[in-house]
C-alpha cells in the first residue's frame, strides 16, 4: 500500500490493514483532511490542501500462486462483484467505493478458490461493468445472469456491501430466491461470514432480486457489511478485512459442498 499526502509519497510501504486505516482515519479528521481510497491502486490518498491530487504509483507484483488442497476439484463457481465501472454502488463516510470493495473480496476469493481445485467465472475481474461500458443498470445485470447461466458452474454468487442513511446499521446478510439449494448454500455462507467478520448476524433473508431470479442454477447475494458504517467500511476497504471476508466465503462455499 502506497500513502500519498499532497502528491508527495510517504517513504514507506506498508500492507494496508484495518489498524492503518484507522490511524489514517483519525489523523484526517483531526487535521480537517479528505481521505480517499483508492483500491485499484492500493493507495490512499490524503489531501491536506484544497488542489487535485495526480499520481499514478506502480502495482506491486502479484504472489506465486500455490496450490493447497484438492477440496474443490472439479467445482465451477461463478463469482459476480457487485458494480464496477460507471456504476460506484453505495459510497463509504470516507468516499471508498462498493465496487472497489467487492472486486478486491472476489479476486481474492478467486485465489482461495484456485488453489484448492475449483474453477472459477467471473462477471468482471477488473473496474468495468459486466455488460458493455454505457449499459442500463438492467442490462448489466443481465449480463451477468447470462455468464452465470452459460458457466457451467454449479453455484452463483453475488457479492455486495450495504448501504443506509444511518450510519449504525451494521451486519452481514446473505440472500436467496427461495430454492432449496440456494437457501442451503445461503445458510452456510451466512453462518460462516458472521463467524469469520464477527459483526452482527442479520440472517438469511428471502429478496426477489434480478440476478437471483434469472439465475438458472443455485444463487445468492451477500450484504458483507455496510459501507455506509464507518467501522465496516474500514473492514471492507483494508487488506485484512477483504481477506477476512474471502476466506469466510471460501469456509462457506467449503461447507456448502460438504468438503
Ligand atoms: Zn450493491
């Protein structure tokens, strides 16, 4: 993770957890600065004067994939990061975005899920929609029904973050439409995220959503916390807490084939 005060670079390369981010929250609000993340980059920004900031730092080179078991050989799970693109899904108390959050959980989760057998589709692996860039709102969503549909994976998941004008709503929720598998898969999802995030448990819940709907194979939608929660939403921008989140999915998914 790179910090980025004013334009210049603090000499310091740090991975980005939720004790950094808390320090950098705090030391913001004290000084009277905006704070912004930008996940893509691994790069918080904190602008102390009032002029644009614009600074490209380099990525820092991806790890050695590992292999660690052969638990979900021949599994096809299809991962669908809410958002992307032109569509920034709900927006955080310090301006992180939904689908920051959602992409950085789901690539993260993909790894895990690689390395131990599975395959993996996703609707989108980098900040685009899933459909083409000016669709409809409707038309990525149909989108990304369809890569489910024409997968071939076994199991569908969406995954999100929540959002409220109240800054105390707080909780992870998994939803399904009502199939029997996708409510099995739901309940072991659920259990294992409010487990692994250890945040209020707001239970498997029943939502007549596009992309569960059409969805011809079981499917769910995860709530992973709400962004609009300034602790959550420290949970779900920093490294730690993504891979918290992952590795709860990746228990559930675990726990839903029964390996
Ligand atoms: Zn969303």
């Amino acid at each position: 993770m790179k910090i980025i005060i004013d334009g210049q670079r603090l000499p310091l390369d740090v991975k980005i957890t939720r004790d950094i981010l808390t320090v950098l929250k705090g030391v913001a609000r004290s000084q009277n600065w905006n704070l912004h993340y930008d996940n893509a980059l691994e790069t918080v920004y904190l602008q102390a004067k009032s002029e644009a900031i614009d600074v490209l730092p380099q990525r820092q080179p991806a790890e050695e994939p590992a292999v660690e078991s052969t638990r979900l050989l021949g599994k096809t799970i299809c991962l669908d990061p809410g958002h992307g693109g032109s569509d920034p899904g709900a927006t955080g108390p310090s301006g992180s975005y939904e689908k920051d959050n959602t992409l950085a959980i789901a690539l993260l989760l993909r790894q895990k899920l690689e390395r131990n057998g599975a395959r993996v589709i996703m609707t989108r692996e980098s900040d685009q929609r899933a459909g083409y860039p000016d669709s409809t709102p409707e038309e990525d969503l149909a989108a990304r029904v369809a890569i489910a549909n024409k997968s071939g994976a076994s199991i569908f998941l969406s995954i999100h973050n929540d959002g409220f004008p109240h800054p105390a709503a707080s909780g992870v929720t998994t939803y399904h439409y009502g199939n029997p598998q996708s409510v099995k898969l739901a309940t072991s999802l659920q259990k294992s995220l409010a487990l692994g995030l250890r945040i209020k448990d707001r239970g498997v819940r029943f939502a007549s959503l596009y992309i569960l709907r059409y969805a011809l194979l079981p499917a769910v939608s995860i709530e992973a916390g709400f962004i609009s929660n300034p602790e959550e939403e420290i949970l779900l921008m920093s490294g730690d807490g993504r891979a918290l989140a992952a590795e709860s999915i990746f228990q559930g998914i675990a726990g839903y084939y029964g390996v």
